[in-house]
C-alpha cells in the first residue's frame, strides 16, 4: 500500500487549470493534493477560472500565472526581457509560428464569419508579442516554481506545446489526458505527439504472450462486437439517429437548447463582453454574434441539405478522406502540414494511382457548420466525388481500398475491418496499427499509396497485432470525464481524481 501522504510531502505540482475544467475538476484535484502535503501553482486560461482559482478559500497556491494578463501586457514584457524570436529558436529549436494556428482566439476572428474565419483578429506583431510573452511567462513559471510534475487536462495548443518541450529540457514529466479511442477510455500521455506514455511502454515490451492478459477476453469481445454492430449499421439512418439530425431537422431541440445556455451565459458575463483580453474569444461573444452564429447554422443546414452528392453505390476503386473537426487540436497543434483540408485534397486526389478516386464525407456532427460553398469548392475539385455528411461511415471504409485520415476514431475502425491506411501528420497511437503506414512527405503520396494497399491484411499474423494493441490499450485504459459534475457526483469526481493521483505517482516514482 503506497503512503501517498508520504510520498508527495512538498512535492510540486504546476497544473493547467484550464476554462471549466479547472474549477469543477481541476481545483479539486489540486486540494487533494494538498492535503497530501502538496505545493501546487496554476497556470490558467479564462478570466473566470483565473478569479476562481485567485479568490477560493480552500488552499493557497503558490503561483497563480494569469493567460489573459500575459496577453494584455505582452508587448510590456516583451520590451522589458528583450524577447525575441531567434531567443525563442535558440531554446526549443523550431520556429515560433509553427503552432500559431492553435491559438484560435488569437490566430482566428470569431467576429467576422461563422463558425470561424482564418482571418487574425489580432496583428502580426500583436500575435508574435503574445506568443513571446507567454513562452517567457511559462519558461519563467516553471524556473521560479521547479515543479517536480505538470499536469494538464490534455494538450491543446501552443501553450501546452510549450510547458511539454520546456518541461522536457529541465527533465519534468508532463500528464496530459489524451483519448484512447476505445471504449471512451483515457489514458496519460508523456507528450503530446503521443510518443511517450504507458501505452507505447507496453505495447513495446510485449511479447505476443497477450493471453496472460486479464483484458485478453475483453479484448477479443470488443473486437466481436465491434463485428456485430459494423453488421447492424448498414443504413445511413442508424448514424444519423446517433448523431441526432436529419435532413428534414434544420433546428433541433439541442440547438434551442445550446442557443439558450449561450444567452444566458451572455447575460451573466455581460460586464466582460467588452473587455480587451478577450476581445473576439468564444467565452463571452457580443449578443449579435450569438444570433448570427444560430441563424447561420440553420442557413448553412438547409444549403448542405440542397447539395447534388454523389452516391457510394455508383463508385467503386476509390480512397477516402473524412473531413476533420476544425478548428480542433488534432489538425491544428500536431498536423498543421495539413490544416488546410481542401489543399490536402487537392495533393491526394492529384496522386492516386490510375483509375482511383477520391471520395470525401464531412463530418456528421459538423452538418451546418461548414458552409454549403466551402463544401462545394471540394466537390468541383478534379478526381474528387463529395458524399453526403450522411453517408454510413461503415459502408465507406468496407468498400473503399485505402484510407487516408488526419487524426480520429476512423483509423482504429479501419484497423479493426483489416482495411489499409495512410495516417498525415504526426501521432504515434495511429502509426502503432498494423494497417497504418505514415506519409512522410506530401510528395510521396502515389508511392505511400501502392506500398499500403500491397500489404497482406488478412493473416493471423495481423490478427495477433490488432489483438496485441487492444489489449495493451485496455491494460493502460480508464474512464474520465471532464464536465457534468455537480455536488450529487462529488464521489465521482473524487474517485476520477484519485486515478489521477495515481498516474501522477507512478509518473514520478
């Protein structure tokens, strides 16, 4: 039985307490830890969590470090440390705007177009004085506290990017929340490419001995029922019923609903609707962009809705590209190669082997957010066929010969139907599947291509891979959720975080 009161006596612990989660999840995390004996400092992001976090009466932190401040007086801590970019390439190595479109509310306007518009809201120079004073605030934070462990809800944009490299140079592990893709489980990664955690340690030192596994059986009932409702789900309605829309719905009651929270969020933070440090941020929108974001999704409904789509019965010999979520971390923190979606298209339509297509399928749970012309630049693309958002994704990837994706659950299912594809970007989860091969240039589409499409699949050899890897995840999987927590699911919560507690032991034994 570990003494955890022993163990983490002055023990410091930075913690992202990051928008709601780190009021309703993340702060109670922390007192937890204190109590154990504890040091805890706190980087936060939104004005709210940051008066939450300063004003609670629980414990006292020893550093509170304020995102919005930062933003509003870069240029002042710019001038005052002489920050500049080449002192920023000569710490990390890369170039400072190469995660500068994972910073939305900065990088993105929210005013000008919904859902958003890849037009700054802030100048150049405005967005370069932000990014430098905040790689110096949290380079500062981490020298002045020595934490002995970070811990974040997940890892999000630049400036979890940058706690994890700095962190890593002063050899402090970072915990981030990362989704497993199976059975809604979780799991810590060490970085945030995926490249370091629990997962890849044990899918590494396994040995095919995989039955020794107390999640052998579990594994294998997951991957039959998995076969079972792939069998069940032949028609479009039954995903359009999980998603909850169809076409005739172009306003749904969780719409009025979401418009409604919107409204009365907007009401309570009224007084901050005008405030510079958070000018054009999501949190607190002006009133009219609250009703022109909800008029213009159901526009954008009904004019997807009037799109000619292409019908997957009339094609055949044809690659697939689901579209992304965007804006989403995923594409735009750790594959931003690709972040523009229609360009990618371009590139693969462009390199596919004689005779193939490409067939692309937004996502259904973006049906309206994307205008029906954005959709429409895709389809007039050449070798490119659009099919409906509502299109069975199962029948794609059953009839589809390669599979190309940026990031999602739709590699593991293409894994589990023993169907090839080519992962874009960087993520060591997705690269770790037996029918995953990375494209490791843009140039080498064609070739990344015929050499996927050339592997055998349908061996037990492969069987033994796909039943290795669900195993090693399960071993390493545990539930958690990040909103929905009230007092009636204080026991919940602490037993999530007592889990939490027990990652960031075994991190730092």
């Amino acid at each position: 039985m570990v003494d955890y009161k022993k163990f983490f006596k002055d023990k410091k612990i930075l913690m992202i307490q990051q928008r709601d989660w780190g009021i309703t999840s993340g702060h109670p995390l922390a007192i937890q830890l204190n109590k154990l004996g504890a040091k805890i400092s706190a980087y936060t992001f939104k004005l709210g969590t940051a008066w939450f976090i300063k004003n609670q009466t629980d414990f006292k932190y020893d550093k509170i470090v304020v995102d919005e401040e930062i933003k509003e007086h870069s240029k002042k801590i710019v001038a005052e440390n002489n920050l500049t970019p080449y002192k920023f390439e000569e710490i990390f190595g890369f170039s400072i705007w190469k995660y500068v479109s994972t910073l939305r509310e900065y990088a993105y306007s929210f005013d000008k177009k919904y859902y958003y518009s890849y037009q700054q809201s802030l100048t150049d120079n405005e967005i370069l004085d932000y990014l430098l004073a905040v790689s110096h605030s949290i380079i500062s934070l981490i020298d002045d506290f020595a934490p002995d462990v970070i811990f974040s809800q997940y890892y999000g944009d630049f400036r979890h990017i940058i706690f994890n490299e700095y962190g890593k140079k002063k050899n402090i592990k970072m915990l981030g929340l990362i989704d497993t893709k199976i059975n809604g489980g979780h799991m810590f990664s060490y970085d945030y490419l995926n490249r370091d955690n629990k997962f890849i340690q044990q899918i590494q030192k396994s040995d095919h001995s995989y039955k020794e596994s107390k999640n052998y059986l579990v594994a294998k009932e997951y991957l039959d029922k998995f076969k079972i409702n792939f069998a069940k789900q032949i028609s479009p309605e039954n995903e359009l019923s999980y998603y909850g829309s169809t076409e005739s719905q172009l306003i749904t009651i969780i719409e009025i609903k979401t418009l409604l929270r919107r409204l009365l969020r907007y009401a309570k933070n009224f007084r901050h609707t005008k405030s510079k440090t958070i000018f054009g941020r999501h949190d607190n929108p002006k009133l009219r962009f609250i009703l022109r974001d909800f008029l213009v999704h159901i526009k954008n409904k009904y004019g997807v809705n009037r799109i000619k789509y292409e019908k997957i019965d009339k094609l055949s010999n044809f690659a697939y590209f689901p579209l992304q979520i965007q804006p989403e971390s995923s594409i735009d923190a750790f594959t931003n190669i690709y972040d523009n979606q229609i360009n990618t298209i371009k590139l693969i339509s462009r390199n596919l082997p004689n005779g193939m297509t490409l067939v692309v399928k937004d996502h259904p749970v973006f049906y309206g957010r994307r205008s029906p012309s954005y959709l429409m630049k895709i389809s007039n693309i050449p070798n490119v066929k659009l099919v409906s958002h509502k299109e069975n994704n199962f029948n794609l990837l059953n009839k589809m010969k390669v599979l190309f994706s940026i990031n999602g659950s739709v590699l593991w299912e293409a894994a589990y139907l023993k169907k090839p594809a080519i992962v874009l970007g960087d993520n060591r989860m997705a690269e770790l599947l037996p029918n995953v091969i990375k494209l490791n240039s843009i140039n080498l589409i064609y070739e990344t291509t015929k050499e996927v499409m050339s592997k055998n699949l349908n061996n037990a050899d492969y069987d033994k891979l796909i039943l290795n890897y669900l195993i090693s995840t399960l071993d390493v999987n545990f539930p958690a959720k990040f909103t929905g927590f009230s007092r009636k699911s204080d026991k919940i919560l602490k037993e999530q975080n007592s889990k939490f507690i027990e990652e960031i032991y075994d991190a730092l034994k």
